[in-house]
C-alpha cells in the first residue's frame, strides 16, 4: 500500500520536476515496465471515459451511443507503441543511451497530465456554458501541451540528449511512425496477395484433380 | 374448460387476423405514395419522416382540355390564383382558374400593325396588375401583356456592349420587383442576372455568382505549366437557372449548371449555394444557421459513378418564409424553413403516379404544390398530409410570434414524427421562453442544438447556483469554522506537551 502511494507520487512529482524526475526513473529504478503499462492502460481508460462523459455542450460532434471502445483504445495504445518503437530504432543509431525498456517507462510516465487534467474537465464540462467554453479548451490543449513537453524532456534525460538534438529526434521519430505504419500496410497487403494467390492455386488444382 | 379456451383462441386469431389486415392496409395506404419521405439528422443520415405531402392528381394536356402539352418550362401562379404554364414546345402559354379550368391561351399577339407568334417561351412571370410577361425565349424578347391578353411592351435585346455581340440573346426567365424593374435570365450570360428599368433600358448585372478561387488552386496554377493550365477546368460563374421574387423584394434564384466536375474539385462544396436570396444589391442574404447541414439537396449523396450533388431547377415559396426546391437530379422536392433547415423531402425519378421524369418546375397553387414535368408532359398535383399542415402550421406560428401554439403545434409533430429535431428545437424554444429550463436542455440536446442548449443550460444554472446558494455558504462556513477551531485545540494540546 505504502508502495503503490509512494509511486502514485513519485508519477506526481515527475509531472513538475521533469530533469529530476526522468534521471530518478532511469538511474534510480523509480519506475517499473508494470507501472508505465498501468498508467497507459489508465489514460485509454481516461480517453474513453472522455469522449462517453463529456458535456453535450464540448461533444455534440460525438455520437456517444455508438463508441467503439476497441477504436477508441487502439488510437491510445498504437500510438504509444509506435513512439517508444521508433524512437528506439532511431535512437539506437543515434547514440541513444536509452534502451526500449528506458523508453516506455518515460514515454508512459509522461503521459500523467492527460490523466490528471482530462478527468476534472469532464466535470468541468457539466458546469460550463458555451461562452466560457474558452477555459475548457485552454485546459485540455494545456494537458497536451504538457504532455508533449515531458515527451520532449523524457527522451531527452533518457538519452542524453541536448535539447536540439532531441528535437531532431522527435521529428524524425515522428517519420519513422509514419515509415513503421506504411511497411506494415505493404506487409499486410503481400500477405493478402500471397493468400489469395495461394487460394487460387490450390483451387485450380482442386477443380483439375 | 376446452370450449372456454377454443373460444378464447378464437378470439385471438380474430385479433391477429384485424391486426393482419390493419397491417396490411395501412402498408398498402402507403404503397399508394411512390416515394419515401425523409430529413437528415445531425450526422446527414437520412431518418424516415412521415409523408409530408401525396400525389392527389396527374394532369396531361388531355385532362386539361388543351391537347397534348410539349416539353412545357415554367409554372407560375399569380396573385389572383390564376396558373400560368408555359408550353414551349407548342409555343404558348396556358392560363387556368385555380381549379384547373382553361381561362385563357396566349399564342399570338398583335405588335405593330402585324400579328407576332411566340417561339419557344421558357418563363412567365405576372405582376399585381395581372400583367404576364413571357420570356420568348427564341425571339429573343420578354413580351409583357396586360390583364386582357393584349400585348402592350416588347423588350428586345438589351442595347448594352457587357453582352457578347456574337451570341444570340435568349431570355429563359424573368421577375419584376415592385419598382417593375426587370430582371431576366438569359442562357449563356454567367454575370447574373440583368436587370432592365421598366422602360426596358439595360441598367446593369445583378448577383453576379461569384468565383472565389481557393488557396490550393492559386498554388497549383502557379506551379503548373502553361499546357497544364490550359488543361485545368477552368472555374467560371454558373448561369442561373430559376428565379422567384417574394413579397419583400428578394429574389430567390437557383443555380443548376454546377457541374460535377466543379463540385467534386472545390475543396469546399458548401461555398457553391445552389440556392439564393438576393437583396436590392445583388447580395446573398440567405439565414442558414451554423452547426447545421446548409440548404444543398442531398446530403449523403456516397461516392463514385451517380453520386451527382442535387441541381435545382426551380423554387417556390410557401408560408413563414419556408421555400421549396425541386432537384432534377434524383427528381427531388426539399422542403426548408426559414432559417434553411430541412423540414422533409420526397419524391423520385419513375413513371407511377407521383414520380418525375423530368421535373423542370414547381409552385404553390394554395397549399398544393404542382410539379411540372417536362419529359411526360404533365402536372403532378400534390396536397398536404395532416403532418404536412402541422409542420407549415408550427412554422407559420412561430413566426407570428405565437411562442404557445406554436410549441403545442410541434408537439403534436413530434408525436408524429420522433426523428425530427427540428421539432424538439421548436418545443425546446417554448420550454425555454417559459422557464422550463431543464426540459428545455433535453429537448435542445435532441434537436441537436448546442447554441440553444447552451442558453437553457446558463439559465438553469443560475437556478441551481440561487436556490442552492445558502446553503453552500452555510456548509463552507461552518467548515472553516470547524477548522479553526480543531487547529486551535490541536496547537494548544501540542503547546501543554511541550510544557
């Protein structure tokens, strides 16, 4: 019990104190790969909870009788994925001092301030009217903001980095996203292929026996 | 025992059987209408409605009296009820009473000393005075006519260098403002419409249908070479293609030449505006409201090969500032109130009673609409269901400022119709006018309105936060109150352990 309050603080305290945080996570053994899966699988929650509970007034372009919560998990969890994937492969080349393990720990642990913030804004949501809806907004474009700052700052103590150079690699993480999404469409799309031709084969033969 | 139950089966199977046949009677009640009724929800689904409005009659040119009608253009019915149809494949124009008796047939007219013959007229139009004017679309002049028939005005070609010399001009429509000044559409003239004072003088273009090239265009063309350019569809103004002026002096005109191509190009359809209300200057002043699908036709028209966007061919306008637009794409009438929400759509291409072939134009003649069709030559004559009246009615009302009546009269459409949101708007504005705030928030939550569930929301509020204020500051106060007094003890219990 004092275990998990003294985690639950340590995520806490990393939010505000980034530099300190991240070394602690990674020389100090504070995080663990359970508690980046935990606070993962606690932000798609929070997600899904989001889009289900939120105000009519901020998600009238929802249609909340027809969630998919499988959707709306896999654009949380594919994401992450994808991140800690390429920024591994990329920092690897890159002098990188993070393994993937280093990797998703940070990425998960930066992740906190979608929680921490999103979760009040569905009750603010109930309370505010359409002109005061400015707030509303500010904060959760805020949370992203944070979010992409601790990413920034995450992969950066992790490595080693300045903070150009993880800059760079951001950016270029963000192509490698893009190159891991476009091999596995084609290696999806051979596979059908090969199926089919296959399928096809084996039919003709079965037609001619 | 036995008999008892037999009995009661019996009973049972009569039930079922009435049941049956209600069933089936009332399918066949509705197989009558050839066509589904529908609305788009918030998403631009189409969602089944009742029928609004059902063919009553099918009129030819035999049931008329006149002989056979050919490929006839234009319908109108002048202030006095009489309905004017233009016959432009027989070079006339037919008048009747309101109850389709033939009043009078407008073929030749004396101009001049010498007998003249209309030639392919495609519009009329009638003022107040009963004066008809006919677009004699071939001879290229508008004929104006007093209330006997006899001719009294012929305007030529407008004497004017902003028309191309070469082409010939031929005047398709034309309306008249309450000054009488005139204004006419002509095929092939793209800057709008002309207008003429009412001694015929040529005085300028109108609502001219603007070209806004987008960002993404301007970008292409710069990078593209000449050939490409020359290639590239060029973006022109569309011609108009009706025009109605209403009572204020706003005229209602359709455009149909859009093109597919310019539709499926333009990144933006929405800035296409088929349909039009100008003002004096020229302006589209047309109230749509934001969050809502525009006045287009069809909304969910899919993807690839028949997947055109609606083109209107004509409008008619009816009570409370709703109007009426026919498609000639998928033979369609949409019904739009005031502020361009839909408020049902029928109709479809076929040869039953009640489809169209060629529907090329529609009017109110009372509170039947005609479509005219062009390609089998007749009038499709359609009267109002109840559920037709109670939409016109809850509309008409509201507009009179009868906020009560009004809201009971859209009751009673949502009873009729549960899928139609502008319905629980129109109950939601009267539940909000009358201090039923929370209701009022569920029926804008329904209507799919967030502005005016918005406005119920900041009311109740303030409800809540006045009723519920008292006793808010009360507990608050009372914890602090607590507060300081468990800290006061605490410090002097802390301060005797240390003494």
């Amino acid at each position: 019990m004092r275990e998990i309050a003294s985690d639950v603080r340590f995520s806490l305290f990393l939010t505000v104190h980034p530099f300190k945080g991240f070394w602690d996570l990674k020389h100090e053994r504070r995080g663990s790969v359970r508690n980046g899966v935990i606070i993962v699988v606690l932000v798609t929650i929070t997600e899904v909870f989001r889009r289900q509970a939120t105000g009519f007034l901020f998600n009238y372009m929802t249609d909340t009788t027809r969630i998919n919560l499988l959707a709306e998990s896999l654009a949380i969890l594919i994401p992450v994925f994808l991140w800690t994937l390429a920024n591994w492969c990329l920092t690897a080349l890159l002098d990188g001092d993070g393994s993937f393990r280093d990797i998703f720990i940070a990425t998960s642990y930066a992740l906190v301030p979608l929680i921490i913030i999103n979760i009040p804004m569905v009750g603010l949501s109930h309370l505010v009217v359409e002109e005061e809806g400015a707030f509303y907004y500010f904060f959760t474009s805020f949370a992203v903001f944070w979010t992409g700052g601790l990413i920034l700052l995450g992969t950066m103590v992790t490595h080693q980095f300045t903070l150009g150079k993880s800059i760079l690699t951001a950016l270029l993480t963000i192509v490698g996203m893009g190159l891991i999404i476009f091999v596995a469409l084609l290696f999806f799309d051979l596979m059908q292929k090969m199926y089919a031709f296959v399928f096809t084969i084996v039919r003709e033969i079965v037609y001619r026996m | 025992m036995r008999g008892v139950t037999t009995v009661r089966t019996c009973h049972r199977v009569r039930a079922c059987c009435t049941l049956i046949v209600a069933v089936v009677l009332g399918a066949a009640a509705n197989a009558d209408v050839p066509y589904n009724t529908y609305t788009f929800d918030w998403r631009g689904f189409p969602t089944a409605s009742p029928h609004a409005y059902v063919p009553q009659a099918v009129l030819t040119g035999a049931t008329l009296g006149v002989g056979s009608l050919s490929i006839p253009a234009h319908l109108f019915v002048s202030p006095s009820g009489l309905l004017y149809v233009a016959d432009s494949g027989n070079h006339r124009v037919l008048v009747f009473d309101d109850r389709f008796q033939l009043f009078r047939i407008v073929e030749t007219f004396a101009w001049e000393g010498r007998t003249e013959l209309l030639a392919n007229p495609q519009g009329v139009f009638v003022d107040d005075r009963e004066h008809l004017y006919v677009a004699d679309t071939s001879n290229g002049r508008v004929v104006e006519f007093d209330s006997f028939g006899t001719a009294v005005n012929v305007f030529g070609r407008p004497d004017t260098e902003l028309l191309d010399e070469y082409a010939t001009y031929e005047p398709l429509k034309v309306v008249l403002d309450k000054a009488r000044r005139i204004y006419v559409i002509a095929r092939g003239v793209n800057q709008g419409l002309i207008e003429l004072d009412s001694d015929g003088r040529f005085r300028g273009f109108m609502g001219a249908n603007r070209v806004t090239p987008n960002a993404l265009d301007f970008l292409w063309k710069l990078i593209a070479t000449d050939e490409q350019r020359a290639r590239m569809v060029r973006f022109v103004p569309t011609e108009y293609s009706n025009a109605v002026i209403d009572s204020r002096g706003y005229i209602f005109v359709t455009t149909a030449s859009v093109g597919t191509d310019a539709i499926m190009q333009s990144l933006n359809p929405d800035d296409l505006r088929p349909i039009r209300k100008l003002n004096l200057t020229g302006t589209d002043v047309l109230r749509t409201l934001d969050n809502q699908w525009p006045p287009v036709g069809d909304i969910s028209i899919g993807l690839g090969f028949g997947a055109v966007p609606s083109q209107f061919v004509d409008v008619a306008l009816g009570v409370a500032e709703t109007y009426v637009t026919l498609d000639r794409v998928r033979g369609k009438v949409f019904i739009y109130d005031s502020d361009g929400i839909l408020l049902a759509a029928f109709g479809r291409i076929g040869d039953r009673i009640g489809t169209f072939r060629g529907p090329s134009s529609i009017t109110y003649l009372g509170d039947r609409l005609l479509v005219l069709d062009s390609i089998l030559n007749q009038i499709i004559v359609f009267q109002p269901t109840e559920y037709g009246r109670l939409l016109f009615e809850a509309n008409r009302l509201y507009q009179e400022r009868s906020y009560a009546e009004s809201a009971a009269a859209w009751q009673r459409v949502q009873e009729l119709n549960t899928n139609l949101e502008v319905a629980y708007a129109g109950v939601g504005r009267a539940q909000l006018r009358g201090g039923y705030y929370s209701d009022a928030m569920e029926s804008f939550r329904l209507a799919h309105s967030p502005s005016y569930y918005s406005r119920a929301f900041q009311r109740h509020r303030r409800v809540i936060v006045e009723r519920y204020f008292s006793v808010f500051m009360a507990a608050l106060l009372g914890l602090i109150a607590v507060w300081i007094v468990v800290r006061a003890r605490r410090r002097r219990r802390r301060r005797r352990t240390n003494a």
